[in-house]
C-alpha cells in the first residue's frame, strides 16, 4: 500500500482530487432532501478537496513534469495529463482561492431551498473540476472538454436564479461569447496540430508552424482565451454574469476562472508554439492596456456594487495582459532576465486578484444578503453594523487598490520596474511606445485606487441612506472564516514576495529558461539590482504601524485629547442628513464627465417643483451599441433573407434539391 | 441466343423505361399514373432477368424477383387501393403545363446522356450504354415530382425515382450487393406506407390532396 501511494505522481493525486470533486457534485444530487447535510456536509469536504488540490499544486511546483494518461474518453483517444510548473502554480492559484470561497459558502447557502441547492452544489463541483482539469489537459480534446465542462457548468451556476428573466439573458450573453472563443480554440488547436491529426499537446510542441500559420494560432488563441478573460471587447458578459451570480460563484469565475484563460494563452503561445513573433507581444499589450483603462474608467461611474467588481475584474484581466504582452516583447527580443521579471509580475498578480477580488466578491455578497439589495445608493454607514465584514473588506480594497504592504502593490510595482527597463529593447519604436504605455498602466492603477475609495466609502463609511440598514445583521461564521482565508491570503501574499517568487520561480524557468534574480535577502525584494529599486514590506509595515503608534499616544497625550462624537460625514452641517450624502453617482461624476466619450449616459432629472423626486441615471457602454447591437442587427438581416427561400410549397424544395442535384452533376464531370 | 440479342433486348427494355417515363410526365390521371408504373416496374424486372441470364449474375435474379413482387404487383395494387379509398382520381394539376414539361424533360435527357458518357466508359458491363437512361429516368421522375401538385403522385415519382436508381445501378455495377437491394426495398415499403398514412392524414386536416394547402403550415 505504501508503495502504491509513493509511486503515484502529483498528476495522480491531481486527477484523484479532480474525482473527488466529481464524486462529491454527484452525492449532492441523492441529498436533495436534507439542506443541512449540502451544506454543512458536502461544501466543508469540497473546501477540503480545495486546499489539497493547492498542496498538489505546491508538490507540483516542486517536482518533475509527470503525466498520465487516463483510460477514460473516445474509444483510441484518451486523456492525456500533464502537471508542470505552470499547471501546479494554476492549480495552487485554483485551490487557495476555491479553499476560502467554498468554506464561504457554507454559509451563503444556507438559505436557499434543498432541491436547487443540491443541483447548485453538483454544479458548482463540476465548475471546480472542469477548472483544474483545464489546467492539467495535455491533449486539445480533454482541453476542450474539461473547457466545455467549465463553461457550462458555469452558465448554470451565473443562472441559478433563472426565474428572473435578466438573469436569464445575461446568462444567454455568457454562454454566447463562451461558444465563440470556444470555437475559435478548437480552430486554434486545429491549426496547432500542423495537419497531421494528432491531438496531443506532446506532439504540438514538436510541430514546426510557419511564421503565418503560427501567427494564426495565436490570434486564434488570443480571441479565444480573450473572450473567456473578458479582453474589451469581449469583455461585456462579465458585467451582466457577475451580478446575476451568487456571490461566491462570481468569486471563482472572477478570481480563477478567467485566470484559466491567462493560463491557456500562456500554454499556447510559449510552450506549445514552436516561434514567437514581437508584434504578438505589443498587439497583446495594447489589448491589455486599452482593457485595462477602458475596464477601470468603467468601474468608476458603476452603482451597483457587483457591477463594479466585474468591470473592476476587466481592469484587473487587461494589467495581465499587457504583463503577458510586455513578456512576449522581452523574450523575442532576448531579454531573457527582463522577460523572468515581467512574467512574475503577471503571475504574481493573477493571484492576487484570484485573492482580493475572491475577497470582494463574497463580501458583497454578505452585504447583499445583509440588505436584500446591490445598488450602493442605498447603503452606507455598514461598518458599524458588520464590523467583520467591513475591515476584511478593507484589506482587500487595499489590496486591489495596491497600498504597500499588501500583495496588489507588489505585482503592480514589479511591473512597472518591468515597463521602466524597456530603454532596453533593440526595437527603437516599442523603446519609445512602451513608456507611454507604462503610464497609462500607472493610471489604471491609480484610477483603481479611486474605485475603491468610492467602493468601500459608500458602502461601508457614512450614514445608513436607509434606514432598514440598521437591521442588517452580521456575517455568519462560515462566511466570515471564509474571507478571513481570502484576507491573509492578501496579507501574506503582500508581507512575503521573496519566498512568493521562489515559488513562482520553477514556472519563469520553465517558459523563459532564467530565473529571477533577487538582489536583495529574504526581507528585500529587489528584482534587478539593490541600488535601482527595492522594497521591504516587512520593514514598511513596522514603519507603518510606529508612525500610527506614536500619532495616537501624541494626539491622546499631548494634543488636547478630547474626545467628541459627531455623525459621520456631517462635515459640522448640523441639518446634514443621510441622503446629501456623497452618493455613488456622485462619486463617479468627474470620471463620468471626461471619458464621456465612451459611455451612452442615459439620465432622468425631475423637475424642481417635484414634490417626490425620482432620479434615473444609467451609463452604459457604448461598445454595446457600435460593435455588438450592429453584428446582431447584421444576423436578423441576413436569418431573414435566408427565410425568404422558405415557402412552404413542397415544389419549391424539391425544386432546390434539383438544381443542386444538377448542379453537383455538372460540376463533378467537369 | 448470342450475347448480341441479349443487348439488343435490353436496349429495347431501356428504350421503353425511358418512353414511360415520359409517359408518366404527361399522364393527367392518377390510375393511369399508376399502371404506367407497373408497367415501368414489369421493364425494369425483365431487363434486370435477363441481365441475370447473360452474364450468370444469379444474385440479379433475386433482385428482379424482388422488383416484380414489390413494384409490379403490391405497390401498384396499393395504390389502386389508395386512390380508389381517398377518392382522388381527378385530373392532376400539373405546375407547368404538359408540353413545356415535355420539353424539360427532353433537356434532361440530353443532359444525362452527356453525363453518363464518362461514366459509361468507365464501367466494365456489358450494358453500360443504358446508364445514360437509368440517369435521365432518375431525373425525369424527379421533375415529375416537382410538377405534381398531389401527395399520391408525388409518392410515385419517388418510387419510380427508386426505379430508375436501381436501373443504373445494374447497368454500372451489376446491381448492389443483395443484402443492400433488400435493406433499399424494405424502405421503400416502409416510405411508401409512411406516405400512404400520411395521404389520409392529409385529406383528413386540409379536406384535400393537393399539397398546396400545406403552405399553411409555414412559420411566420
């Protein structure tokens, strides 16, 4: 018995985790009666099945490659596996944040009747399988599957509440632009496979593709992956799906699944094509930047509070992306030392986001459940009534807002040492381009700062704009342990980068073939060299927390040290009220104002001797209706000139097979 | 009798399946649709005999066993019964009127012969020379059930479709495999009671045969 488990590999223990968590979806469904066995049963051993998944993740990190191949799948066309560096660091990134969210769920779900909660937890267990076995697939057909599994299993998760019939479109949206970059993979792959049918990623790597059809792939690929990443602009199903999703299912699409997409482009463009081209890396960083601006400036006119995460999410995708780019540029131009900087940068951030937005997600949805509602202009002054919820709310709004010492400033800052190292590059244009870019990088970060001002100000600070608010009540233990997870994640993820890039180091050897090379010590990160940048957050915090230390002993010893309470945010008005508040609207108007260029603004302003006034405004994206609205006006034209071949005289078709009949005839004796 | 008369007859069986089937383009009504039918059917059984007896195919002798039971004897029967049962022996509309038709259907002819002259030439039997007819047949009856207007007739074009199909098989090949001819002939007993129960389930919901009421169906 020893034996057995000794010989197994880390891909073993992987696919036995991925079994797991299939066993467990489907027990869920032979427990439709007992709500209380789905929950406090089966989502505390999915949890469980989540944290080992992570420590295969770290066994694969440390290990040699291992594959397998399963006995299940067409007849001669198995499943192959594969667990390499690059997988093992996903699947850590998968099971740490699923750990923190499943346990959070345990008590989101409690509420919810036994027979949908048993078909939401087979779901939701199938989801986190097609994820990890999308990141271990070593063939394009288990890839596709595990992928179709993960769509799909998703799409039922965002349409839980399906009886709502926006929630039902919004789910059409996602399933929709899920099918399209589905199908432009399975192009990809096929173009992959250099036209000789064979299937697995081994025999990919060897393909020789031409500059062209390697080009191909790559587009291809980079659509595909893109429309599963929400890259603009096939970023509009993640404003619709998130809210419509429960919140900790919102949490795993956000957090993990689109990262399943930057973990495919990653695949595909350095492991599995044989040449990359420059013009990838800077197509791939305009994308993100345009993405990454276009999602922030979103994020900020947003009042519904999930709405504001999934376009935050779309910010969050396109820094990736440029990272992703801004390698591509590095390691086809040689820069083999700057190309291991900024893919540690990008793979650094992806868990960070899989950990800060896992965060947010799930506290928005205590403050959902807390409120009975999403829109942030009913809400304020919460901090008082779930203190819980509200401080670990706000190690993650730091987190993504990227305040040292937390992980979002550690990913960020090493990107921007990456972009300001471009002088570099034997490219004169891209020389003088990508500092450009590198601003337009820290602006989105800044402007991401300003989203989560608005985000945790308006919810969280002030006064209740309801009153109802004041019956809100706490997280329930479950939850609150589950963000607890997410929040130290954030924390230890942000006070600990040295060993953080250790472990990120096998997956850099792997693609780049170097390694990064930290000037500093274990408490110092330097990522080029001591002299030009470092950053000790260990000692920063210690600062930190001395300058407030001595702050609060001055200000209660010397200053006059009275203490006097006032109404938050009354700004000494004694007649303020709860509704002149900053509101949400308010908060986004300036953004609103300058990038009005890209927004449909639709608002309704009463008249001034309205005794009941009643305000309406909605920003909507304009894409939506130059790109999309256009294409689908475009499919009913072209649906409806097809229509008119259809009688419904029997003749005519008959009349249709002839000619075709006759037509083939003349054709083939030709 | 020497191989020469052999061919000459079937030429002439050929030259006869051709001439019904112009027959059955300008035929009006629907009995004389139907014994023109098996009288195509009783050709086609001969020619594929004595194909059988030429060139010692014996497998071809079940198959014009099988053509002379189902087509000359209970399709025909069946349809007797169908258009005596529905009532529908009136003048059949056709789509286009009977000349033009006629004039098509020389157009095809022409248009198959062209066809099956590479094809001809090609093949190794001792009766390739018909292949351009067994085409034209096959197309001809296809017009035939593009012009016709009524269920039942629409039924015999396809069967008499079936017929030219199995002619040029025999005059390329020597016929289908047996097993393959008895798999084609169970289907067109199952199509053709398909369509018979269709036909009264037709009249049943338009009080009518004619397939134009059908255009009713159509989604708006």
């Amino acid at each position: 018995m020893t034996n057995l488990l000794t010989s197994l590999d880390p891909v073993d223990w992987a696919w036995a985790g991925i079994l797991y968590w299939l066993g467990l979806g489907f027990a869920a469904l032979f427990l439709q009666r007992s709500r209380s066995l789905l929950t406090n049963l089966v989502f505390p051993l999915g949890a469980l099945g989540a944290l080992f998944i992570a420590g295969v993740g770290v066994a694969g990190l440390l290990a040699p490659v291992s594959t397998s191949v399963l006995p299940i799948g067409l007849p001669d066309l198995p499943f192959h596996l594969r667990l390499d560096a690059l997988s093992a660091f996903f699947l850590l990134l998968l099971g740490g944040a699923a750990f923190g969210v499943t346990v959070y769920a345990i008590g989101y779900f409690r509420h919810m009747e036994a027979g949908p909660l048993a078909v939401l937890t087979l779901w939701y267990h199938l989801f986190l399988a097609g994820m990890a076995g999308v990141m271990l697939a070593d063939d394009a057909y288990a890839f596709m599957v595990c992928w179709e599994v993960m769509a799909l299993s998703s799409y039922f998760l965002v349409t839980t509440d399906h009886d709502i019939p926006d929630i039902r479109s919004a789910g059409f949206l996602y399933l929709l632009i899920a099918h399209v970059g589905a199908v432009s993979l399975l192009l990809c792959f096929g173009v992959l496979q250099g036209g000789h049918g064979n299937y697995t990623f081994g025999y990919m790597r060897g393909a020789a593709l031409t500059p062209f059809w390697a080009s191909a792939a790559y587009l291809l690929a980079l659509f595909g992956f893109g429309a599963k990443a929400g890259l603009v602009p096939m970023h509009v199903w993640l404003p619709e799906a998130h809210p419509a999703a429960p919140s900790p299912v919102s949490a795993l699409m956000s957090g993990v699944m689109l990262k399943t997409a930057i973990y495919g482009l990653l695949r595909v463009t350095f492991d599995l094509l044989n040449i990359q081209l420059a013009w990838w890396g800077a197509l791939a960083l305009a994308l993100g930047l345009v993405t990454a601006l276009y999602g922030v400036i979103f994020a900020a006119v947003q009042s519904d509070m999930k709405r504001l995460l999934a376009w935050s999410s779309i910010e969050n995708i396109g820094i990736i992306l440029a990272a992703f780019g801004l390698t591509l540029i590095f390691y086809t131009d040689g820069k083999g030392a700057l190309a291991a900087l900024t893919l540690t940068a990008l793979l650094y951030h992806s868990i960070n986001h899989a950990f800060f937005k896992g965060l947010l997600f799930v506290s928005t949805g205590t403050v959902l459940h807390a409120t009975g509602t999403r829109l942030m202009g009913q809400m304020g002054g919460l901090i008082r009534i779930m203190p819980w919820t509200a401080w670990l709310t706000l190690i993650g709004v730091l987190a993504i807002a990227g305040i040292p010492p937390l992980n979002g400033f550690v990913s960020e800052w090493l990107l921007l040492q990456a972009f300001l190292l471009t002088p570099g590059l034997t490219q004169p244009y891209l020389n003088m381009v990508i500092p450009v870019a590198a601003a337009a990088v820290a602006m989105a970060a800044a402007l991401a700062a300003y989203v989560m001002v608005k985000f945790f100000g308006v919810i969280f600070l002030g006064q209740p704009r309801d009153p109802a608010l004041l019956h809100a009540h706490e997280a329930s233990w479950p939850q609150r342990l589950g963000m607890v997870w997410l929040a130290a994640g954030c924390v230890l993820l942000g006070l600990f980068p040295t060993q953080v890039i250790t472990w990120i180091a096998p997956v850099v050897r792997l693609i780049t073939n170097q390694r990064l090379v930290n000037d500093g010590n274990w408490l110092l990160l330097a990522p080029v060299s001591a002299e030009r940048a470092s950053y000790a957050p260990l000692i920063f915090l210690v600062v930190v927390l001395v300058v407030l230390l001595l702050t609060f002993i001055w200000v209660r010893r010397t200053y006059h040290g009275r203490l006097r309470r006032s109404d938050p945010w009354d700004c000494g008005y004694p007649e303020q009220d709860a509704r002149m508040q900053d509101s949400a609207q308010g908060f986004g108007q300036p953004i609103r104002h300058i990038f009005v260029s890209f927004m449909r603004v639709e608002r309704e302003t009463p008249d001034p001797f309205d005794r009941q006034p009643q305000y309406h405004g909605a920003t909507l994206d304009k894409l939506w209706f130059v790109l999309y609205e256009p294409i689908a006006r475009l499919t009913n034209w072209l649906s409806a000139q097809a229509g008119r071949l259809q009688h419904g005289h029997i003749q005519w078709y008959l009349t249709y097979s002839f000619m075709t009949l006759i037509f083939l005839l003349v054709f083939v004796t030709r | 009798m020497p191989l020469a008369y052999h061919l000459q007859f079937i030429n002439l069986l050929a030259a006869l399946l051709l001439l019904i089937a112009f027959a059955m383009l300008s035929q009006r009504r629907i009995v004389g649709l139907v014994t023109l039918f098996a009288w195509q059917g009783a050709a086609l059984s001969l020619a594929t005999a004595i194909v059988a007896w030429s060139t010692g195919q014996h497998h071809l002798y079940y198959s014009a066993g099988l053509t002379l039971v189902l087509k000359v004897m209970v399709m025909p029967w069946f349809f007797y019964r169908l258009v005596k049962r529905l009532d529908v022996n009136r003048e059949v509309e056709p789509m286009i009127n009977i000349p033009t038709t006629m004039l098509i259907g020389i157009a095809l002819v022409i248009f198959a012969f062209n066809l099956a002259m590479p094809i001809s030439q090609m093949a190794g039997t001792v009766m390739r020379s018909t292949l351009g007819i067994a085409m034209a047949c096959v197309l001809l009856s296809f017009l035939m059930m593009i012009t016709r207007s009524k269920a039942i007739t629409q039924v015999i074009g396809f069967m008499a479709m079936e017929n030219g199909l199995f002619f040029a098989a025999t005059s390329a090949t020597y016929g289908m495999p047996l097993v393959v001819e008895m798999g084609v002939a169970l289907d067109v007993m199952i199509a053709l009671f398909v369509l018979g129960i269709m036909s009264f389930q037709i009249r049943e919901s338009f009080d009518s045969m004619d397939l134009k009421h059908m255009e009713s169906l159509k989604e708006r």
